[in-house]
C-alpha cells in the first residue's frame, strides 16, 4: 500500500495499492476536495514521485512517535 499526504494544509492522506492508482486518486481527490486548486495529472505525478511511502514505513513511524510520547511522559511524571 503506497500513501501521500494529501497537497492541501491539514487535510489528511490519501492510499492506494500502487503509485499509478496513488496519482489518480490524488487528481481525483484534488478536483473533489479542492476545486480552488490548480492541479493537474502532471502535478500528481510530480508529488506521487517525489513524496509517496509505503504504508509501512508510515506505521513505524506513528509507532516511533507513541513510544517516544510515552517516554517524555515517563521522564516527566518521575521529575527527569
């Protein structure tokens, strides 16, 4: 599963099974979402190309990010 933070501020992200599919549903979603948006097939390309990971690279991190939550609230609820 291949996923991209969606172009738009605080949107969300978009997934799908490979970048061909990822850069369809980026232009689909852009003209759905964003109409105000100038965006065309060659600027989904360009942001699939040079931003899209694979979903499990974004499941290590959501998990790096909770580990390292718990362990500033560890150190701060012992004073450290």
């Amino acid at each position: 599963m291949r996923r991209i933070d969606c172009p738009a501020v605080d949107c969300g992200h978009l997934h799908a099974a490979s970048d061909e599919q990822l850069m369809q549903s980026v232009v689909r979603h852009v003209h759905e979402a964003h109409p105000e948006m100038s965006f065309r097939s060659h600027d989904a390309e360009l942001l699939v190309h040079s931003g899209a990971y694979d979903d499990t690279e974004h499941t290590a991190r959501k998990k790096q990010s909770l580990a390292d939550l718990a362990d500033v609230a560890g150190r701060a609820s012992t004073g450290y």
